[in-house]
C-alpha cells in the first residue's frame, strides 16, 4: 500500500483502521474513494503530510479484525444483505417514528427538522428500492459467477449485458445518498442536539449518526470491494469462455 498515490477507497479497502483517521478530516471514503489523498486534501485545504503522517503512525503489527478484502465474493454479498440491508430495514421505522414525534412536539421551535424528516424518508424509501435491486439482480449474478469459477462452467449472459451496468447505477445512488446524509450531518450540526433537547431528541440524533457511519461501512464494503472484484471476475471468465 502506498499511500501518496494510492486511492482512498483502496487505502481503507487495505486496513479498515484508516477510515476513522479519513473521517476526522471530513474525507469521503466511500461513493467519493477513487480518488488520492493529495487530490482530497485540495479541495478542502487540507495538509496531506498530516494525514500520511497519521496513516503511518498506525500499529504494524496490529491485526485488522475483519479483512474483507480476502474474502470470496459470494460469502461478501451474504455478509452485506444479513447485516447492512438488515440494519436499514430494522432502524428506519424506528427512526421515522421518532422523527414524526420531534416534527410534532418540538417543529415549531425547530423547523430544521421537518427538512431532516423530509431527507431521512427520501432515502428510506430509495435505500429500499436499491437494496431489493441488489438483492434480487446484481447480487445472485455475482454468486452465479463464483459458481461458474469455481465449476469451470459457463456463465449464462445476464439480462443487464455487463456487469459493469448495474454496478454503476448502484455507485450512482450511492453517491445520491451519500449527499443527502451530508446535508442531514449540516443541518444537525453533525448530530449535535439543541440545548433544549429532549431525550427523544438526543436518541433519535445518535441514531442518524449511526445510521450514517453504517452506511458509510456498507458503500465502502461495495464501491472499494465487491464492485471492482465483480467486473475483474466478470473479465476473467469471458476470457475463458
């Protein structure tokens, strides 16, 4: 891994460790990760030096709990649906209750958050549509493929043409809403509560928070891994067809 000409997404595709120190400078990592860090740091006035220094202060000889770099693809596309798709379709009525309630009790005093409510439901009901795409279309081409490497047998030609086109249309919407949850961590003041706070309130902005580093691990997992692994695997199978 070098880190001064090497891509942010494979960077944190590399060492997972790397993502925390990339969002302490704001760095997108996951829909905007194809790029350098050098190139990062331009737009935000932002020192390279002081991050390739952080970079390299981190242990050596620590090991990286889950290196989902090494993992074959079908066993990845399992892990994203059981535990990424499953935490969107768990939290998101839990968290559109209770951003119903702020907008009821505290909207008068806070306008923002019928904005938060109105960008938080856009992209529960996008999120969905995206997941069941994945789920239904791209995701059981990635294991047919697997199955076709590991048998020596023939890929049936997808619906799709390549898989190059769902894959770009699933990078697009990530970048979609990797947007709107920066505009949602703006108008929060990055999830920090008013002074006036309820309880209701301070849980229902930890959540967003949390929703957004999930998100965040779940377009990394995509983007840096599965994406690109999926068209290189598609290339070595058409070569041999």
């Amino acid at each position: 891994m070098n880190t001064k000409t090497d891509f942010i997404g494979n960077i944190v595709a590399e060492d997972f460790r790397t993502a925390a120190i990339f969002k302490s400078y704001g760095i997108d990592f996951c829909c905007k990760g194809g790029r350098t860090i050098e190139e990062a740091c331009s737009s935000k006035k932002t020192d390279p030096e002081k991050i390739y220094a952080e970079l390299e202060s981190l242990p050596k000889n620590e090991t990286v709990t889950i290196d989902f770099n090494s993992w074959p693809l079908d066993l990845l596309t399992d892990y994203i649906e059981k535990t990424h798709h499953r935490y969107v379709e768990e939290k998101t009525p839990v968290l559109q209750a209770f951003l119903d309630k702020l907008c009821k009790v505290h909207g008068e005093r806070h306008p923002e958050l019928f904005e938060i409510n109105t960008l938080f439901n856009e992209s529960a009901h996008d999120l969905a549509s995206h997941m069941k795409k994945e789920e239904l279309i791209l995701f059981p081409f990635v294991k047919n493929m697997v199955k076709a490497k590991i048998s020596g047998g023939n890929l049936p030609q997808p619906v799709f043409g390549t898989v190059e086109n769902p894959v770009h249309m699933m990078e697009h919407e990530h970048t979609v809403e990797g947007d709107r949850f920066r505009k949602i961590a703006e108008i929060t003041n990055e999830y920090l509560p008013p002074a006036d706070a309820c309880n209701t309130y301070k849980v229902a902005f930890a959540m967003l928070q949390d929703f957004e580093n999930d998100l965040h691990k779940h377009i990394h997992l995509e983007n840096n891994i599965l994406f690109p692994k999926a068209i290189q695997l598609e290339k070595e199978l058409s070569v041999k067809a």
